[in-house]
C-alpha cells in the first residue's frame, strides 16, 4: 500500500480479526464506567471487564 492510500472499513477488521473471539460493543453509564476504570487501573480495562464476567459466571 502506497503513502495516502485509504484503508477500507473491512480491511481494517480484518487486521484485528482474532480466532475465537468477537468484537461486541457495550455502552457504560459514566458513573460506573468512571468505577471500573479506577479499579482496574490504566490500560487493564478490557482484562478487568472479562474478569469480572467470568466470576458473574461462576456464581450462577
């Protein structure tokens, strides 16, 4: 790809694809988001997400 050129949407996808996993997006209320944020600590935000809905799991 030459300088300048446009990268298309499903290109873009498709250098983010992983296996066995899904991209889904999720709205947080801003108080609770502010929460997690200082709980999980900077740049541990997506682990402490995913944590915290295996433990909900386990306690169903």
């Amino acid at each position: 790809m030459a300088a300048g050129d446009w990268i298309t949407a499903q290109e873009k996808e498709t250098n983010f694809d992983r296996t066995k996993s899904t991209m889904k997006n999720i709205r947080f209320e801003d108080e609770l988001l502010e929460q997690i944020e200082k709980a999980a600590g900077k740049g541990n935000f997506n682990k402490w997400v995913k944590e915290a809905c295996r433990l909900r799991l386990l306690s169903e």
